[in-house]
C-alpha cells in the first residue's frame, strides 16, 4: 500500500431503461461486470485499492475532506480574498444546502461505501483455494473499516443519514435517513469485524492499510461522541497497551516529525492516508488514478508560499502558552527561515493575503504543519505534495484516555500521567499539568485543561470541528467556542443533490433551520 494506492477501478453498474428489448445490447462482451468480477484474490485486492482510492480522492482526503472540518472550527481565518466563496460562507456560518464543501464530501463518502459494499458482498462468494481465505477475510476487514470511517464522518456531520451495507445495483435501492442509533450500531459491528481479523501492525509495501489498532481508535471516538466512556476507555487502553508494549514510548520524541515526509510510518502514527508525488494532483473526485499517482492539497491551500487561503486564527494562536516550542512546529512567522536554508526568509509579501494579531503585533502568519517549505521552496503553486495525512496518532489516544478517566472516577495520577504525555516529548517540554493556568483541581478543571492541549497538541488536524460537537452535544463545553453558533449549526444540511436525486429523501427530511 505504501505510497501506491491508487489503481483505476471501473465497475459497471448494470440499470434497467425504460425502452424496447430490442434495441438494447444486453450483455456487454468486453468489460467486467459485479457478476464477473471479484472472483480471485486479485481481483479482490484490486478492488479495496479502489476503496483506499476514494479516501485519497479531491472529494474526501485529497481536498475537501480537510475543508469540511477546518471550515467549522474555531482554529482558522480566512487567508483573504483569495479564498473561495462557497468556502468563505461556510467559515462565516453562512449554511446552505448547495454549499459544494460538504456536498462533495457526502459524495465521497458513499462513492467510498458503495465500493466498499461491493467487496464486503461480493468477496465471500469467491470460490478460493484455502490458501487464499485469508487474505481474502482481512481485505474484507479492510472494506468495513473503510465504510465505518466514512459512516462515523457521516453521522457526525448529518445526524441521520441513508445506511447502505449491500452493494445496490438499482435506483430502487436508494435508501431514506437512518436513525443514527442504526448508522452508530453498524459502525461498532464493523470495527469489531475489523479488529477481529485486521493484524496490528503491517509493514513493507502494505504499510497504509488499517489495522486492528486503527479500528479500535475508531471504535473509541464512535463510543466517545455517543457518550460512553466507559466503553471507549477499555478500546483506548488496549490502543495504549499495544503502543507501549512494541515500543515503550510511542510518542515521537520530535513533534515535527509527524508532518514530515521523511518520517512517515513512524511509531506514533496509527493510521495514515499516503500520497505521493509521482503525476502531481489529478483533481479527481474518485481518486480513480487518471492523472497519475495521487497528491494532496493541503500543503498548496494552505502553505505560507502557495494559496495560503486559510491562516490560524487569532484565537488559536493565542492559546499556545508562552514558550511551548510546537507553536513554531504548527506555523511560519514572518521572518522565519525556510526550505532547511538561513538564506530564505519568510517576508509579507511573499505571503498571499490577511494578516493575524499576536502578542499585540500584526503579522503574517502562516501553516507550516504538513507545508513542504520545511525542506524546499515551493515557488508558487506545487501539486505533487507526497508527505502522508496522519489521521490517527497516539498523543491523541492518551488525551483522549485521560478524558475518558475523567469522566469514568480514573484517579487523579493516571489523567495526569496521560495529559502530561505530549508536553513530556523531548522537543516539547513544557511543564507538567497542573499549572497556574490549568489547575486540575477537579473534574471541570481537568478537562480544561484536557480541551488545552488537544487544540495545541493537534492543531490543523481535523480533531477541532468533532471535538467541538461532541463536547457540545454531551454538554462539556464550558462556553460555546464557535461565535455564529446557533442550533441549526449543530448539524450541516442534507445537500441539495441527495434530495434531488434521491427519492426517499425529501425537503421534509432536511436537518432543522435549513
């Protein structure tokens, strides 16, 4: 898997047309069907590569998977007036149901799912030597996991949404809104098929694929979001047991290391989306592979010399405390060197766009987390950015141990030992929990100071927006961290497209508000 995920999969999905038998062909002579496909473990392989392939697409990880969630949280700014009007309304809390964003991502999802579901339905039917059983269960362990991924993206974002778990042939097999109990119970029976026979660990050319470790992380945030702790703490300690027990530490002694390229698969890391720098970016929504390996666009949208079309917020900025060294890992200042040279120094002007206030001084400043300029100039616009997407890492697992302890009556010395993980790392070293700013001195304290260091310690990696609903759909936010927040926001809008072209969904069935 190792930085080649991408293969082109065509599967021909066969639907009746109301029109004279006689003028249709009805058997296609030259191309794979789903009745002749999946018949041999390669071909099996082939397709769940095409399922890895849609997470790495323009519609989820490639692009907009990140937009989505940075969008709705509290830790970016618009970089100017470079940035894209349907993206500037919705960081602005301006909503609607034609937004491209989120409907790009609600296509991605079930583009992803609808493969998915072809592996997960068509796999088992194989007639396979005994040999090849095996790998044919663990691929499809893959697939659920994949589909349980894109279902927990779903059901956080949407609340209730269609759940699809047979491979749909037919218009008729379109789907209204499931209860989100439904969409949360096939979730959990997905992550325990994928634990139940995912190896923990791969390596070589496999590294990429999710493991037991990966789903059990999945398993606890689902638990987590729905409010059980208890549930979510016995996945996270089995999560930390393994980390600790192949590696003593498993937190990267140098936080930069888990956005650099050369340091990808590293032990913190649990799951990551690889990329790769071979054809640049192919802009396709399927990751289908036509325009070569694929790329991402974070690095480009984002970076100091490039598009630079969302910044950090002020506000975010402002809750580094003073002298923790990971604010200089997250962002370039104006003035900082670049490209691994003391001749290049970042200045305004080479800076697209809006200014950010700091410590009372007005500047430039600019993401730096996962931008190429650590070890090259960019020169403008770049789209062969190969440095891997971590999704999962162990700081935060422990955070969110800690969280769970707190919630479950966990001692005292056991949150802090978790909380204090991230700011123990060698390059860290900031001082331990508690502190003047962060007593810890009771539960509400504690997680103060929890909700602290998940915002510095994982700043820009789409934990923000979901931490920020699921603490305030089970009432653990102290005070509401969004400004335009109102309760339409708790959920984004059905997109226009689903209701237009499904016809068990309907403008009735949208989210309240929109």
């Amino acid at each position: 898997m190792r930085k080649i995920l991408i293969f082109s999969l065509t599967v021909c999905l066969l639907i009746s047309v109301s029109c004279s038998d006689d003028d249709l062909v009805k058997v296609n002579t030259g191309g794979q069907t789903s009745a002749t496909y999946y018949k041999t473990v390669s071909e099996i392989q082939t397709a769940v590569t095409g399922v890895y392939a849609v997470l790495q697409g323009n519609n989820l990880g490639g692009r907009e998977y990140f937009f989505v969630h940075d969008l709705r949280s509290d830790e970016f700014a618009t970089g100017g007036g470079q940035l894209e009007a349907h993206r500037a309304r919705l960081l602005n809390g301006q909503h609607a149901p034609n937004n491209g964003v989120f409907g790009s991502v609600w296509t991605g999802a079930y583009d992803l799912i609808m493969r998915a579901n072809a592996v997960i339905t068509l796999a088992p039917l194989a007639e396979l030597l005994d040999s090849e059983s095996d790998l044919r269960d663990r691929l499809v362990a893959e697939a659920k996991f994949l589909r349980a991924w894109e279902y927990y993206q779903l059901y956080t974002l949407w609340g209730d949404v269609p759940l699809y778990t047979t491979f749909g042939t037919k218009l008729d097999d379109a789907q209204p809104r499931t209860p989100v109990a439904e969409v949360v119970a096939q979730i959990l029976e997905d992550c325990g098929d994928a634990i139940a026979e995912l190896p923990n660990s791969y390596s070589g050319a496999d590294l990429g694929r999710v493991t037991a470790i990966a789903a059990r992380t999945l398993r606890a945030k689902v638990y987590m979001f729905q409010g059980d702790y208890t549930s979510a703490l016995a996945d996270l300690n089995a999560v930390i047991s393994y980390g600790e027990s192949t590696f003593g530490n498993p937190l990267m002694d140098e936080y930069f290391d888990n956005y650099t390229e050369e340091a990808e698969f590293n032990k913190e890391s649990i799951w990551e989306v690889c990329y790769s720098t071979t054809g640049g970016y192919n802009w396709s929504g399927d990751g289908d592979g036509t325009g070569g390996q694929e790329s991402w666009m974070r690095p480009q949208e984002y970076s100091a010399v490039g598009w630079r079309n969302l910044i950090p917020s002020d506000k975010l900025l402002a809750e580094f405390e003073a002298n923790d060294p990971r604010i200089h890992d997250n962002f370039y200042f104006t003035g900082d060197y670049y490209a691994g040279a003391d001749s290049l120094v970042l200045t305004a002007e080479i800076q697209n766009g809006n200014t950010s206030m700091f410590n009372g001084v007005e500047q430039k400043i600019s993401w730096k987390k996962w931008s190429l300029m650590y070890k090259l100039d960019p020169t403008g616009y770049r789209d062969n950015n190969g440095n891997n997407h971590r999704i999962f890492r162990f700081a935060d697992v422990y955070l969110l141990r800690a969280e769970c302890l707190n919630e479950t009556g966990g001692s005292s010395a056991a949150i802090l030992a978790d909380l204090n993980m991230s700011r123990n790392r060698a390059s860290t070293s900031m001082p331990e929990y508690p502190t003047t700013a962060y007593p810890c001195g009771n539960q509400a304290q504690i997680l103060a100071a929890i909700q602290h260091e998940r915002m510095v310690e994982l700043a820009g990696e789409q934990y923000r927006n979901i931490d920020i609903l699921r603490w305030r759909k089970n009432g653990k936010l102290a005070s509401e961290p969004i400004s335009y927040f109102s309760a339409k926001f708790a959920l984004l809008p059905i997109p226009e497209g689903e209701i237009n072209t499904n016809e068990k969904i309907n403008q009735v069935d949208q989210n309240p508000g929109y």
